[in-house]
C-alpha cells in the first residue's frame, strides 16, 4: 500500500501525467467520448510529459511535446529513452560522461543542466525520467525528506548500489563504484573512501515544481533533499571534504555506463512495482 500510494502521490503532483506505453507492454486505455451535441464533439489533447527544466505542469492546451515513451526491449526488460530498466533484478541503467578529473565535489551525478561545477559525472538523462523508472520498478521515496541541504540528520530511504562501467585504454570493460574515484581530505588526513551508503529518497515536490528535475540534482555526496539519491555515510552533511581522486578517473568526456540497483533484503524481484508478471 505504501508503494502505490507513494506513486499516486508523485504522479497527482505532477498533474495527472500519463505515461504512454507501446502496443509490446500494454494498450493504451480508451478515453471517455463526450455526449455528442450538435455533432461530434473535438476530443481535447492529452496533458503529456513535458520535457524541459524547470518542471512546471501545462495545461492541456498548452501541450505537444513528446510523452513519456516505455519500450519492452526483451523479457523483462524496459527503456525509456536512454534509460534500460531491468524488472528482474530492480536496476536502472544510462549513459553518462566523466565530467570531472579534479577538485571538489558535492555530487556523484548531475543532469548537464544541473551544478556539474561540482560533479563527477554529468547525463543527458533528466531525473524525471529517471524517477519514473525506480518507480515503476517499485522503488519508494522517503516519506522523512531532509530539511535543507547539508541537514545534519541522515536521509531515510531505500538502500542502492551504484557502480559505474567504462571502457579502457585497451578497450577493455572495466566496471567501479562510484566511491573508487572519491578520496575525502580535511586538514587532519586524506584518504580513499571505502564505502558509501547511498539510498534512494526519490526527491520532493515543492510549489509544484519536482525539484530533482529544476535542480538537476540525482546522486549527492553532500545532503541535498532534492537530488533522487542521497548519501547517508558519515560526512553527508558536510561540504568541503569530497574530492575527486586524481589519477584514478578517466579522461574528461569519457563515456560511462551508470547502474543502480537496490541492495540487501529490499532488492527487488519480479512482480514488483507498477510492473506485472504477466507483461514479462
């Protein structure tokens, strides 16, 4: 109940956004016709997904731009746009390219239109379309969002893994967590950084703007309650000892591979989320 009214609530938000599926996952529902009154009535446009920064809803005749569009790629397989999304093990994917090679960091990911000043990778991706996926696959936002950047107190959400697949000088796949490349330095110590509990707290609507989507904002390494992941180690609320591990990450520019996955007793399995056994 939690996770449908989780979803409900994020799609009421946004102004009742339909998600327009091809003929290989499901059919499009039948619209209601008007009485007709002096001949047919004209059907008014769909309110679709409008794809721009910052999130504002339209008004249906303000529409034509291109819905949310989910191909069924292969059993249990699923993509929006550049977005693979994989039923079976509750992963999303999407390319992404190293945007950093030094200094200090604030964010893991960024959407190119976000803060990617102070961001290791950077997406054509846009968040919104990233947050339809987690849910679809089940994924629940925090009902305890943080009060404000660099809030003190540790997000609440649901656990995820993210590891990053790049290709090497010899052409060879390579795959890291994202804390690989990030060492912390303070005026006591660096060192490299072990482990990083990131969670998926879904960001927040807040004057009826999504605030992932006009931020930019999808995987902090600094408390920020509109990014879609935030990092919930010790050190998150700090801003000033996240910095990228020089030498250790490829070329600026240099296309990658981003994979998020949920991790320990709430990894997901098939027949979750807005997904159903039958459409596999």
């Amino acid at each position: 109940m939690k996770k449908n009214r989780s979803l409900y609530f994020f799609l009421c938000a946004l102004f009742c956004i339909p998600i327009v599926i091809n003929n290989a996952f499901a059919q499009n529902l039948p619209s209601e016709k008007a009485p007709e009154q002096n001949g047919p009535q004209e059907k008014p446009p769909a309110v679709s997904v409008p794809l721009q920064r910052p999130f504002e809803p339209k008004a249906p005749q303000a529409q034509g731009q291109a819905a949310i569009n989910i191909e069924k790629a292969a059993p249990g397989i699923f993509r929006i746009g550049e977005i693979t999304i994989n039923k079976k093990i509750g992963s999303v994917s999407f390319p992404a390219r190293i945007n950093m090679d030094k200094g200090l960091l604030e964010y893991l990911i960024v959407n190119k239109g976000g803060k990617t000043h102070e961001s290791l990778l950077r997406t054509d991706v846009t968040p919104y379309d990233l947050q339809i996926a987690f849910l679809l696959i089940g994924f629940e936002g925090s009902d305890r969002p943080l009060k404000g950047q660099g809030d003190p107190e540790r997000p609440k959400g649901e656990p995820v893994e993210i590891t990053i697949a790049f290709n090497d000088k010899e052409d060879r796949t390579v795959q890291v967590k994202g804390e690989d490349w990030i060492i912390i330095k303070n005026k006591d110590e660096q060192r490299n950084v072990e482990k990083l509990d990131y969670v998926f707290t879904g960001s927040m609507v807040y004057n009826g703007q999504f605030l992932a989507q006009s931020s930019g904002s999808i995987a902090a390494l600094y408390h920020d309650p509109a990014a879609l992941i935030d990092n919930s180690s010790t050190g998150g609320e700090s801003d000033d000892i996240w910095f990228v591990k020089e030498g250790a990450v490829p070329a600026v520019g240099t296309p990658v591979k981003v994979n998020i996955k949920a991790i320990g007793t709430r990894a997901k399995g098939p027949g979750r989320g807005i997904f159903k056994k039958e459409a596999q």
